[in-house]
C-alpha cells in the first residue's frame, strides 16, 4: 500500500472556541441562534445593480454591528481590538458604491439621532437599539446605563464616511489590487470596517474580528 494518505495526511482536532460550518448549521451547532433568516425581498433589493434602499435585514446588522462593538469595549477596555462587518452583495462596482453609500448616510443619520433627547425624550432610534441588545444579544434590563455609554463611545470612534469601505477590483484599483488600504490591513491594531464587495468577499479573503455578516 501506498504511504498516501494513511501515514502522511493527518488530521487536526478542532480548535476551541471554533465558529466554522457546523457551528453555525448544523442540527446541533451551539451558533444556530446567531443565525438570521434573511427574507427574499431583502435579498433581491441588494441584488439590484442600483438599489433605492437599504433592506430592513441589513439596518439591524448595522445595529448588531454598533452593539457588538460597544460589548467589545466593555469586555477588552480599549478601542485596540479588530471589528469587521462583510456586506456580500452585486458583483458590478456600482452596486458597492451605492451600497457603501447608503450604509454611511443610515449610519451617521442613526448615530446624530440616537444621542438626541428632546423635551426630556428620547428619539425612537435608542429604543430600537435597546430593543436588540435585550432581544438579540440576551443584556439584562439592569445594564441599560453601561450599555448607553459604550454604545455612545463607540459612535463617537466609528467614522462612516472612512470606516465603510468597498472591497473591489475597479479599474482604479487593479494597479494596486494589494494595496493595504483597500485590502483591510490588520497589521495595525484597531481595525474597524464595514466592507461592501462582490467576488473578493467570498475569495477567501481574510477577516479579522468578524462579528457580522
């Protein structure tokens, strides 16, 4: 018998924690519950080369993303950690642009709204992150005041305009297709980003401290 792959091939245990296929898929998978379904109409309006609007399935992972970056200065204590949100959509550039472009509007427009209080009330935008956080991420009633404060640490560091990039291979880009700003470097610390792209999302690309997709 031949050597291959019986004495040659071996395979390793899974590390732990792992969050891969199974973890998120299968019948038994401890990540099920991380898993949304996405409704049709919500698919096929990032599907459109020009979408007027972004779908309802994505504000909440835009929100998700807010309030899973907020956990992650509660629990690390410093803004020196990797935080990435993939948006995998069109394959045409323009898609991506337009894309990008709403993400930034609905988030800046979000952020300025949420820390609003007006004749001593709240605007609705902090009631719809509070409502996740407590409905999605499981946060007790009792956290409300050191969930509101790092959120409001978050926003002020998340920059929309520079922090929601698109990841493609535009003509303008191919010359530097490597290049580490457009590519998402994490050899820095702090790497913040909301990536919009086609193909090179699902190229294996690398991803550091993804939290939504």
């Amino acid at each position: 018998p031949s050597l291959y792959p019986r004495d040659v091939i071996l395979t390793l245990p899974t590390p732990m924690p792992h969050c891969g296929v199974s973890e998120y898929f299968s019948p038994h998978g401890y990540l099920r519950r991380r898993v949304s379904v996405i409704q049709d109409d919500g698919g096929e309006t990032l599907s459109q080369l020009e979408p007027e609007e972004l779908p309802e399935s994505l504000k909440n992972s835009i929100l998700d993303f807010i309030i899973s970056g907020a956990l992650k200065l509660i629990n690390k204590g410093n803004k020196d950690f990797h935080h990435t949100m993939l948006v995998h959509n069109h394959i045409r550039t323009i898609n991506h642009n337009i894309i990008a472009q709403k993400i930034q509007r609905f988030g800046a427009n979000f952020s300025t709204k949420y820390s609003r209080v007006i004749f001593s009330n709240r605007q609705p935008e902090y009631y719809d992150l509070k409502s996740r956080w407590e409905n999605e991420f499981l946060i007790e009633e009792s956290r409300e005041n050191e969930m509101d404060t790092a959120i409001k640490e978050f926003l002020v560091k998340f920059r929309w305009t520079s922090m929601v990039k698109t990841i493609n291979s535009s003509k303008e880009s191919v010359d530097r297709l490597f290049s580490t700003d457009s590519r998402l470097d994490y050899s820095t610390p702090g790497k913040w980003v909301i990536a919009v792209g086609g193909t090179i999302l699902s190229r294996g690309l690398t991803v550091e401290g993804l939290s939504i997709s």
